[in-house]
C-alpha cells in the first residue's frame, strides 16, 4: 500500500505533501493565470488598443526574446549565491511592473522597452526559480517540476477564459482591465511566496565561476533540447494557420486541439515524469519524443485536401500524437537539465538551459510559418525530421556528459572538503 505522502499510483496527488511545496504550487498557478490571460489576448491588445501593426508587435517580440537570452544565466547564479526565494520574488516583482507599463506603451519603442523587461524579467524567473524547487522538491524535483507543469496548464485555462470576456468586448478599456489583471497576477505571485521559507545561499566550491558556459555537453544538450522546443510553437502558430489555410476542416477546431493538448498534459504530466527517473530515461525519452514529433508532423500534412470529417480526425489524432511527445519531451527536459546541473550551481546550469527554450522562442514561429504554411507539405516533413534527429543525437550527448560529470565530482568533493577543514 502506498505511503500516505505519497502520490497515488493510479491518480497523481491534487495537492503536494509539504507546506513549501504548496506555497510555490499556489503561486505558480497564481502566476499562470495572469499568463493565460496575456497569451489568449496580449498580441491583440497591441493591436486593437495600442494600434501597432502584427509586424511591427512581432518584431518586438522577436528583439524582446533576443535581449532576455542572457539574462537566465546571469539572474540564475545570483539565485544561487545570494538566496532564490529573494531574487525570485524580485523578478516577479519587475515583471508586474513592467506588465503594468503596457497601459503607457502608445508607440512602438516603448512597447519594445516594456516587453523586453518584462520578457526578460520571466526568462530570469524561471532560473531563479530552479533552486527553490530543486531544494523544495523532495527527493524527486523533477517529479515536482511535472506536478507545476500540470498547475500550469490549469491555471493558463483560467486566464484565458477570463481573456475571453475582454475579447468579446472589445473595447479599448477591457484590453487595458486585462492587461492589469495580467499584472495584478504576477505580484500575487511574488507575496505568496513570503510564506516560503527562505533558501540559504550557497558557496561557490571550487571550479571556474561561470562553469555552466564551460560546460559543453550540457551547452550541447541545451541547443539539442532548444530545436525540440520548436514544438510548443507547432500547437500555437502552425496548426491554427495551416488549419484554416490548407485544409477544410471548421475553424473551431483551433479551440478544440488546444483544449485536448490542456486536458492531456493536466491528467497526465506527473505521472510520465514519474516514470523518467535518471538522465538516460531521459535521453530516452528524448528520442520517443522526437518519433512522436515526425509522425504528427506526417498526420499534419495529410490533413490537406482531404474531406473535412477526414481532415478533422487527422488533425485531433495529430494532436494527441503531438502531445504525448510533449509530454516526454517535457519530463525529458526537467529530468536531464536537473540531474546533470551541479547542486551548487543550479540556477546558473538552469538559466543556460533556458537559453534553448528562449532560442525556439524568438526564432521558432518564423521557422514554422516558413517551413509548413509557406512551402506547404513537405515543410511539415523537414520539421519533423529535425525533431527526429534531435531526439536521436540527445541520448549521445547525455551519455557524454554523464562521462564528464564522473571525472569532475570527485575533484569538487575533494576541493569542498578542503574549505570545509
């Protein structure tokens, strides 16, 4: 019979075991319903409100993405040396303030400069965020790190019914009350988490002070982890275009895909990061993963010219085929990026890790618009084969850095025993 603390082996557990566990789990979701709101309406309220061309709000996303890359890496290491649940707050704190300076952004470079901070400010979040759940987490962060996952996913739900109302009205002041909320959230967020306990910085031992940017299996398997992560786009950007470009089947079907991947990855996230337990069922998981990617990529571009019962059945099993690979690719990530990051160095290792997701963020959607709307067809093909091809060369790259961590922790165990004589 399993123990009371633990998690039931046929339902993941609604509600963590431990105070602390609970108090990140309650901001994560308070943070992620401000996000549901700003990703069901945000581009549209820089175009409806604000008047700014989908051009010129999609290259001010692009430079925002390129301008946060570093700042994970940067933000990551003063979590690790000065205390995560200080510097974390602290981002949360920046990224409702610059939310909040939506309102005054009326032209395009100040909409550029409020963005960037506040993109920025979430790439540095997410690093910082890293120790906390790592110290937090139990025995298994990774487990914990699906169980987020999941909130996640409930919580954006949330926001974007509450979008919804804004959409539908429309008008100048609803985008603005949104936008607000968007911020309103994100400083819940930061005063929920006065009721952690504060997390003891930790002393750097040994070893070049930025060794994350040394480290290159682990920079590899970042860029490796950066190509899959082209894949959130797919389900955002390029099934709603090719959808209603390319095949008959009814446009609502755009809510329907995103409803079905939401209602996957909440029932069952935990439970496959669960299964993924060391750094090579990770890279395992990796290489299903990307077989999952190519195969939905194949059922995409089948959904073309056919019938439009036909290209509606393609399309969903296409999705769910998709987002069991999400589901791997996910636990995959949160397993490999943990376990081959050296406790001491956590938040750094974590925000170089972020610079892929960060990478597919700002280069991913041209990529697919390019690649699957404009070349049609065979562009879902080549996409699906990059997925494969990363999802092979993985578990090669994690193998080599579980070489290189073999040889390096004994010599840091030696050198933190001298400091601490």
């Amino acid at each position: 019979m399993p123990s009371p603390d633990m998690p039931s082996p046929v339902m993941p557990q609604l509600i963590p075991a431990t105070g602390p566990q609970r108090v990140l789990a309650a901001s994560n979701f308070v943070y992620t319903v401000g996000s549901g709101l700003y990703l069901t309406a945000g581009v549209l309220y820089f175009t409806q409100a604000v008047h700014l061309s989908p051009g010129q709000v999609g290259l001010g996303l692009a430079i925002a993405g390129f301008l946060s890359l570093a700042v994970g890496i940067a933000v990551g290491h003063l979590a690790d040396r000065f205390g995560a649940r200080g510097v974390y707050a602290g981002t949360l704190v920046v990224q409702a303030l610059a939310t909040a300076g939506f309102v005054l952004a009326d032209s395009f470079w100040p909409f550029v400069l409020a963005v960037a901070t506040a993109t920025g400010a979430k790439a540095a979040g997410l690093a910082a965020r890293s120790p906390l759940i790592r110290h937090y987490g139990g025995d298994r962060p990774q487990e914990f790190r699906g169980y987020l996952r999941a909130v996640s996913n409930v919580g954006i739900s949330l926001g974007a019914l509450l979008a919804g109302w804004a959409v539908q009205v429309g008008t100048e002041s609803a985008y603005q009350l949104l936008v607000l909320g968007n911020a309103l959230s994100f400083a819940a967020s930061a005063a929920v988490l006065a009721a952690l306990p504060p997390v003891a910085p930790l002393p750097a031992v040994g070893g070049p002070r930025w060794a994350a940017l040394r480290d290159r299996p682990y920079l590899l398997i970042t860029a490796l982890d950066g190509v899959m992560a082209i894949q959130f786009k797919v389900l955002t950007v390029a099934i709603p275009l090719w959808l209603v470009s390319a095949t008959t089947a009814p446009p609502w079907l755009i809510s329907g895909t995103m409803l079905a991947n939401t209602v996957i990855v909440i029932a069952l996230q935990v439970r496959v990061s669960r299964g993924i337990d060391s750094a090579r069922a990770g890279a395992r998981a990796y290489r299903r993963a990307g077989v999952a990617f190519l195969a939905s990529c194949a059922l995409l571009s089948l959904s073309a010219g056919t019938p439009s019962w036909v290209a509606a059945t393609l399309l969903i099993v296409a999705v769910v085929v998709h987002t069991i690979g999400e589901l791997w690719h996910s636990a995959a990530g949160f397993e490999v990026s943990f376990a081959l990051a050296p406790p001491r160095a956590t938040g750094q290792y974590l925000g170089v890790f972020g610079l892929g997701a960060g990478l597919a963020e700002a280069v991913g959607p041209t990529l697919l618009i390019a690649l699957c709307i404009t070349w049609g067809r065979p562009g879902w093909y080549v996409v699906g084969a990059l997925f494969a091809l990363a999802g092979l060369v993985t578990p090669l790259a994690v193998r080599w850095a579980e070489r290189q961590q073999a040889v390096a922790e004994p010599q840091l165990a030696a050198v933190g025993a001298k400091v601490s004589a």
